[in-house]
C-alpha cells in the first residue's frame, strides 16, 4: 500500500472520511435504496484502490501515477449513473429490456475497474478467476462434458454483472459489504485509536507472562483479541507481530515456530466472536440468522481453534523447558486493569447483538463508545486529528473487502448462470461414491483450493455457492454446513503452499516462508479437525440437547489436549513415536462423535497413564 503525501493524500483521505461518515449516517438514520447505498459504497472506494494500490512492483510508492488517476475518474462514472438513475434502473425488466449504449459502455468500465483492482489489492489468482469464470460463462455453448452450458450472450452477462442488486457487482455481497462490514471496519479503527491495542498486549503480559512460554502465549492473546476486530488475519500479523514474534524469540522459540504462532492465533481472530470476520455477516444473510446467533453458535469451536494452540504451546515448552519471563519484565495486573474500561466497546456490542438489537446498530453503537471512552485517558483522546484517521483507516481497511466482494460477485454470476454449482454436486457425489465423509473431504479441498491468495470472505462466498448444496444434500445441517465452508475459508490463511498469513509472519520473523506454513498447518491441525466433527455432531455449533451439547464439549476440550500432547511429544513426561499414536488414538476417541468413542478414548487413556507410571523414568533436572 502506497503511503501518500500533500494533495493527493489529502484527495485519498477526503474519500476515505467521506465514505466513513456516511456508512456511519446510515447505520444511524437507515439504509438508502440498494443501488444509491452500494453506489456511493463502490463509488468511493474504489478509486481510493487505484490511489492506494500500485499497479506494479516498479510502480511509485508515495504518489498515484496519471494512469492510477484515470482509473479512478473511470471506476466513478458507473457508479454516479447507477446513483442518478436509480428509479429506471429499478423499472427495467431484467433479461428482457435490451441495454442502452451508455449502460453497456459504462457496465464494461466497471466490470474492467473492478478486475484491476482486485488484481491490484487482493490477488492476481481471484483476478484470473474472475476473468476465465466471465469467458466461461459466455463460451459454454462450445465446450463439450460436464463444463457445457447454455452460455450467456455478451450484453447479457454486463447485464448480471452491473444492473442487478441480487447478484454481480451492485448485488447481496456488496450490500454486505456497504452496511455491516465497512460499519465494522470502522469500529476496529476507532478502538485502535482509543488505544485498545497496546491494552490488549499489555492485558495479555499481565495475565499470561510467568506461565511456561508465556511469550507465545501473550502472542495468542493479543492476536486473538486484536484480530476479532480487524478481522483480517495478515493485518494482525503485522499489527500485534511486530511485537510479539521477537518476544517470542528472545524467549526461546525458533523463527519458524514464532511465526507460525502469530499465524494461526491471528487467523483464528476471523473466528472468535464477538466481531468476527467479514465473512461471518454473509454466512448470517445466507441462513436468515442474526449476527448474534451465530456468534453464539461459533463460540464452542472458536474458543476450541484457541485451547488447542494454548496447548500446543504449553507442551511445547513442557518437552523444551521453556520457562517464561520473570515478574520484572511484566506490567503489574493491577495497572494494567485501570484501563480494563477498555473492554467496554467489546462487551457493549456483545450484549447489544445477543439481545436482539439490529449489526448496524451494535456496531454503530460500540463506535461511539470507543470515541467515549477515549477521553478517560489524556494519552489517547480522540483529538479531530485521531477522530478523522480513524475515519480514514475505516475506510482504506474497508476498501479491499469492497473490492474482494465485487470479484465474488463476478465470479458468482459465473457460477449460477452457467450451473456449474450443479456440475460441482455431481462430480462431488461422482468422485465419492456419496460417501459422506468423502464429500466433506473433497469440499475442504475445494474450500483450502479457492482460499489462497483469496481474502476470507471472497473465498467463502465461492465455496459456499459450489459446496454448501452437496452437503446438505447429504444430511449435514444447513448451518454446520456454512460453517464447514466458512472454516476451511478461513484455514487456507496457514495452509501451504499459499499461506499468506504464515508467509506475513515468516516475513517478521524473518524465518523460511514455506517452513512457517508447514510449522502452522501443524499446531492447528485441531482446525482441521473440528469442522469435520461439527458436521457429524452439530452438537458443538449448539444444535441439540442441552445434555449432549455438553458432553460434546467436554469431550471436545479433552481430545484437543490429548492431541496436542501426542503431537508435540509430551504427556506425563516425554513420548516416544508408539506412546504418540497411542495418545492420538485416545485423543480421536474423545473427539469422534458418540457414547462409545468417548469410552473408548477413556479406556485408552487410563491404560496411556499406567503404560505412562510404568515405563516413564525420571527426567534429570534441566541445566541451568
């Protein structure tokens, strides 16, 4: 991102403020018709993608060339048309009423805008789906197979793409994007402003720093924290990881190990209510929930992605005798709490969205208590010149979840008009037999495939339109079945071999990329695992009885720490390869669904332990 100066910094703000203090108008007043609300939406951020983005690595980094200026005066044109012609728009009878030259011409442009910008912002891997998902869906007629289609005609797919408010670049997603999201990005903004960043840090030193790895474990925390806000998972990684991935260093963690840590505990911020990802208010509008409820349906299993890296860490240190930093070098709990008003945003939006009140206004709500509560400190008052890059970041951070949603909106055009959602269900069905367990494997291939290089919420809206069908075709609940779709989104952020979070964090540890990738795919490998048992067992997404929700989780919590024991080689002492496998056998018996598995994990474990009294000899005290 190109850090500007003088006029055009002043040009890229004025957009950035501008398109924040509206969202924040409507979030408070009502939203406007579609066509003026995502409009003004995609009107004002887009060319702050062209000022901010540079079109090549050759391309200045402190200015925006004629070229980026002339994209975006292009990218504005459409969007004033959609906005001044709104009640025609509205009129046309889709599909039927030929367009004029004016709408074709400037649905072109924006379609072109958009691909660049995706291109430019996001990758150039959704750039090049958005483009072959285009030529596909105007060739099917000349393909032969499972890929043949009825195809669309040229002006016919301008048409799906740029007039319509239910699919393509003015549809559902960036309506998303234009109300919930951008609302959220501003929230995140202000609460980094009012200094909610350094507390959470220094919150996490207080309350984890003596444990054993507490470097790691403080990286965790913060990550966690920070990264429910952002809900980015690159963002925390050069956010919280700039701090933490040396305090991990300096405390005996290797460069590998540092930064996968500040990988997977920044990814799993796009899980953890109560913010979430972007992503998370697609998945509600998909299933006609509340934010709310599923925030609180995803609690078991977020708060599971995070005991298990806890665990991960804390028999790591077990094996290697890391100790942690001395009461010294740690801010005292009781100053640290004096700023615990802190929380006060968090726990406000919490408990507006779990009693019913409307995302924007929660999110609107807890805004304002950021900016309120900034004023308890002198130090991080929220002067005019904090409130308007507050302002500014909300923007320039909602700006590529803008641009990610409108190449998924291309892409989902792609995919409905030209039925290969129902050529994915077949050959899903074809390779697995109907199996379901195959099925959900072969999706979380497809979901991890369409995330790299992806952000998050593109991906989701991809996978969810080719898998989340199949799925509940094979008798996985509707929301289990989002969910499956939504997590695997997520994990493609660790999984090489284009983990983008793993290669951030390698990049701040200065450690081998591909490494660092491997090293995370490992300690979360519980992620790997849960939405696999969350679709067998709803139970954990509390769908069920309260009685077996409970013993799932129980259950859940006791096979992770086995797990993580059986994977880092530590369990009442230290295991050799046969006591792993005996372990991980345990540890799958508590986490498979049923009465009898957890049985047989029990057993297995009970003989584990007396396996363990009986051959395990004393450890020679560590050196000192």
């Amino acid at each position: 991102m190109r850090k500007l100066s003088g006029w055009q910094l002043y040009l890229c703000m004025t957009l950035g403020v501008l398109i924040s203090v509206f969202s924040l108008y409507t979030a408070a007043r009502g939203v406007y018709a579609p066509f003026v609300q995502r409009g003004v939406h995609v009107g004002l951020l887009l060319p702050m993608v062209f000022m901010l983005y540079p079109a090549t690595k050759k391309s200045p980094k402190d200015h925006f060339t004629v070229v980026d200026a002339l994209f975006s005066a292009a990218s504005v044109a459409p969007c004033v048309y959609v906005i001044l012609n709104k009640a025609v728009l509205e009129r046309r009878m889709q599909f039927v009423t030929d367009l004029t030259t004016v709408q074709l011409v400037l649905g072109i442009i924006l379609v072109i805008c958009i691909i660049e910008s995706i291109r430019r912002c996001v990758s150039i891997v959704m750039a090049a789906l958005a483009v072959i998902g285009l030529v596909y869906l105007y060739a099917g007629p000349y393909l032969g197979g499972l890929l043949a289609h009825k195809g669309m005609s040229f002006q016919r797919i301008v048409e799906a793409c740029t007039m319509l408010t239910d699919q393509g670049i003015f549809g559902s997603l960036m309506g998303t994007s234009a109300t919930f999201i951008i609302v959220f990005c501003i929230f995140g903004a202000f609460a980094v402003e009012s200094g909610a960043g350094a507390f959470f840090t220094d919150f996490a030193r207080a309350v984890a720093g003596r444990s054993r790895g507490s470097s790691a474990k403080i990286a965790t925390i913060s990550a966690g924290l920070f990264g429910t806000m952002t809900g980015s998972a690159v963002a925390t990684v050069y956010t919280t990881g700039t701090f933490t991935i040396p305090l991990m260093k300096r405390g005996g963690f290797t460069d590998e190990f540092s930064g996968a840590v500040s990988a997977v505990a920044s990814t799993g911020g796009q899980l953890m209510p109560p913010i979430m990802g972007a992503a998370a208010f697609l998945l509600a509008d998909n299933l006609g929930m509340t934010y709310g409820q599923v925030a609180a349906k995803s609690a078991i299993i977020a708060v599971l992605y995070y005991f298990s890296l806890f665990s991960m860490i804390h028999f790591k240190c077990l094996r290697e005798d890391i100790k942690g930093e001395t009461k010294e070098e740690l801010p005292e709990l009781k100053e640290v709490l004096k700023k615990s008003y802190l929380f006060i945003p968090i726990i406000l939006l919490l408990t507006l969205l779990l009693t019913g009140t409307s995302t924007l206004l929660s999110g609107l709500y807890a805004t304002i208590a950021c900016f309120a509560v900034s004023f308890i400190d002198p130090k991080n008052r929220m002067t005019p010149k904090k409130l308007i890059k507050a302002l500014y970041d909300g923007g320039k951070s909602s700006a590529m979840c803008m641009a990610a949603l409108g190449g998924a909106g291309l892409i989902v055009v792609a995919v409905t008009y030209s039925g290969l959602a129902l050529s994915f269900s077949s050959l899903v069905v074809h390779l697995s037999h109907g199996i379901k367990f195959f099925s959900l494997l072969l999706v979380a291939v497809a979901c991890m495939i369409l995330g790299m290089g992806v952000p998050s919420t593109a991906a989701y809206v991809i996978a969810s339109a080719l898998g989340c069908r199949i799925l509940i075709k094979l008798g996985v609940v509707p929301f289990a079945a989002h969910m499956f779709v939504f997590y695997f989104s997520i994990i493609s952020n660790i999984t090489p071999p284009v983990a983008v979070a793993a290669y951030a964090a390698a990049n701040v540890a200065n450690s081998n990329p591909m490494k660092t990738g491997v090293l995370a795919s490992v300690i979360a490998v519980v992620a790997y695992i849960v939405p696999f048992v969350a679709a067998y067992n709803p139970a954990l997404l509390l769908e069920g009885s309260t009685l077996l929700i409970i013993q799932s989780t129980v259950t859940a919590f006791v096979g992770v720490y086995l797990i993580a024991g059986a994977i880092q080689g530590y369990f009442m002492g230290k295991l050799n390869p046969f006591k792993r496998l005996f372990l991980a056998a345990a540890a799958f018996g508590f986490i498979a669904v049923g009465t009898v598995t957890d049985l047989a994990g029990l057993g297995l474990l009970v003989l584990f332990i007396l396996m363990q009294k009986v051959t395990q000899k004393p450890e020679a005290p560590a050196a000192a």
